[in-house]
C-alpha cells in the first residue's frame, strides 16, 4: 500500500509566509528554527544529519514581507538541499564547515544583515531545539541592543493548523495502524511476548506504509500496566488484557492511537464498562466545537465523564494538568485540553481524547482522533469496534 504523500514546494512556501506574518505580529526581526520538526515542517528538507548532534541546522526567517529565508547547514548538506525539489527556490543556504561553533558563526553572519531589535529562538512549549549557551552567548555578544526571546507561541500559530493535506496523512496514519492491528490480533497466541507481538505488529504497518514506527507499546496484564514502558519478555496468558498504544508515522504525520481486547472471553461486565468507554470518548471528540477555551473544553470532557455510570476516571486527577492534546509532525503538540486553559480551539486543530478506566482488573482506553471543523469534530480514526474484541487463547506453536 502506497501511504506516501509528498507536499510541494509549494506547502512549504505557505508555512514560511505563514510564520513571516506571526513573527512580524509581534514585532520580531528574526526567528531561528533550531527543532528538528519545526526545521522539517517549514522548509521541506530532510537529512540523517539530525542522529549526529556535531552538525547543526537551523531556518532563520526574517519578518521582512517577502519568500526568503536561510538555511544554516553544513557543507556536506548543501548538494542534497539544491536535489530537494520540495525547498522552496526563494530558500537560500549559508553552509559552514566544521562543527557547532562554526555553525553559530555562521548564524551569527546570517542575522548580521538584518541589524535585528528583537530575536527568537523556537524554545518554549514543545520545542526543544539545539541548546548551547555559547548560541545565546554569542548573540548577545554581537547583537547587544537585541531583545533574545521564545519563539514557540509563534512556531505553534502555524502548526497547529492543519492543512487539508495534513489531515489526510493523520487519516492516512490511523487507518495503518488500526487495520494492522486487528490483522495482528488474528496471529496473536497464548505464550506470544510483548516483544514478539510488537516486531510482528511494527512489520503489518511498514508493509502497509508507514514510513517509521517511532514509538509503540505493548503490554499484556490485568489492572496496573506500565504503559510508558518499552515492551517486555512477559507472555501474554488467558484472561489477560491487552493494550496498545501506537505511533505510526505515515511520511510527516503520527498516528498516536490506542485499542485494547482480551486474551480469551470477555465478561457482560467487561462488555459494559468497554461501551461505556467507546461512546464516551466519542462524546467528549463531538462536544468540542471552534471557538470553545481549551478549559471549556477541559470541563465538557469532566462532565460528560461525570455523567456516565462509570463516573470521573481515577486517571482524571493524576493527569488533570492535561487530558487531550494536539498532534501531527510530532506525537503530541498544542493545544493542550486542561482546567483553565486559555488557548481557543480552531478549525484545523487535530485533538486526541483517550479516558482511561482501570476496573476490576480491566483496562479500558480507546484514544480517538478528531479535527476541529466550522459545526464541531470530526473524528479522523476508524473508530474502536463495538465489541470489546477477543484473542484466540490457543498456545502458539
């Protein structure tokens, strides 16, 4: 299957202008793009020098009302850049050679030009990008009369809007992950590990298209699972719960979806509370409309939980700080749902809501998807089956 969806240059064009019109909104020269997303997201190229940190890149872009902006690399990037066709022409690049000093000469040489009052770096919510006090250090130095500040808030304007073509790579990268892992269920066995049961899993969505599978877990168990943990040699036993959380990455965007099944039988009672769960999620994804705070949000998704017969899930007070969140290049991006949040939901925001209920030893989570449309959400996932599904308790060979 054939998933890839390749933007134009074109795409990446419209990001720069977009961030030019954010940056200049609030009176800012220059923005440096040291985060290897936010680098990706907004010029198009892409290079393996990011699994080295001796090589810096970066996209400085001024606020100037024009196409131009500046891509800091080193000399070996400088023929792979021009082969790019995906960069937009008006990119220019200022190659260095050597390593992370000379890389911030170069920086410093590049914003000279621009006599800059007011510099950003994208540091901030969720950006975390190259960190080197010698960076700041120096623009200090050479740009004493220039106010150094954050550039996430302006980072975040544009990407947490999503263009027509980013929802359907996120559609594109829901749909790998859930068919191949109800085609995955169908070889799981008694006595399959956590670990056998992710190499399987991670092969289905490559030969469906992912491009990468940067995270996934996999637990077998009853009642407290380490969700956050690598997968382990644990086998999988009868009456065992499964859980899955996937991060399959179809070209630029992240699935971040998770399902659950039971190895064997499932009870009335565990059918009951696994609805109860389904459909609320599904509720809270369609209270959302544009225009709603992140904290209405946040209340809308407490009493709708409330008003279930399962109640305000215990999980609800630990992760209070944010129970839904943002996605697309990166796992989880703005905006975050929480209690007195400030931000305002808008068309285009993708939202992830994933109630979490731990009951008489079951586990219950359906993380659902939705994007924020002008009437409400829209949910992007194929959504979790009705029934609580069932793995065959037969020993594997």
């Amino acid at each position: 299957m054939n998933n890839r969806l390749q933007f134009p240059a074109s795409e990446y064009l419209q990001r720069i202008r977009g961030l030019k019109r954010a940056i200049a909104e609030r009176s800012i020269d220059l923005i440096l793009l040291t985060d290897k997303a936010n680098f990706e997201y907004f010029c198009g190229y892409k290079t393996f020098v990011w699994i080295s940190s001796a090589r810096p890149t970066a996209l400085l872009v001024s606020s100037k009302n024009d196409d131009h902006a500046i891509i800091i690399a080193s000399n070996l990037e400088v023929l792979p850049i021009k082969l790019t066709e995906a960069v937009p022409s008006s990119v220019e690049t200022a190659s260095y050679g050597g390593f992370a000093p000379e890389f911030i000469e170069t920086v410093v040489g590049a914003m000279k030009p621009y006599n800059p009052q007011r510099i950003a770096i994208d540091y901030g919510e969720e950006c975390f990008g190259f960190g080197s006090l010698k960076l700041i250090e120096d623009l200090k130095r050479h740009f004493s009369q220039a106010e150094l500040i954050e550039g996430a808030a302006c980072v975040w304007q544009i990407r947490c809007i999503k263009s027509p073509a980013e929802i359907q790579q996120k559609r594109a990268a829901c749909a790998v992950a859930t068919s191949s892992l109800f085609e995955a269920f169908k070889e799981l066995r008694i006595g399959h590990t956590e670990i056998e049961f992710e190499r399987l899993l991670t092969v289905k969505m490559i030969q469906k298209g992912a491009s990468s599978v940067p995270f996934l877990s996999v637990k077998f168990g009853r009642g407290e699972l380490p969700t956050h943990l690598p997968s382990r040699d644990l086998a999988l036993a009868p009456d065992d719960f499964i859980y899955v959380d996937i991060g399959c990455k179809v070209n630029d965007s992240v699935s971040d979806l998770s399902r659950v099944a039971k190895a064997g039988k499932k009870t009335a009672e565990e059918q009951a509370v696994y609805h109860a769960v389904r459909k609320m999620t599904q509720d809270i994804l369609h209270s959302f409309r544009p225009g709603m705070t992140t904290g209405q949000a946040y209340e809308s998704y407490k009493a709708i939980c409330a008003s279930s017969a399962l109640g305000v899930p215990k999980s609800f007070m630990t992760w209070s700080s944010r129970v839904g969140h943002g996605s697309g290049y990166n796992c989880t991006e703005p905006p975050s749902i929480c209690a007195n949040g400030e931000d305002v939901l808008r068309e285009g925001m993708i939202i992830h809501i994933e109630p979490l209920y731990k009951i008489d030893g079951g586990f219950y989570q359906t993380e659902e998807i939705g994007v924020i449309t002008a009437t409400g959400a829209e949910i992007l996932t194929d959504v979790a089956p009705e029934e609580l599904p069932e793995v065959a308790i037969a020993p594997c060979e």
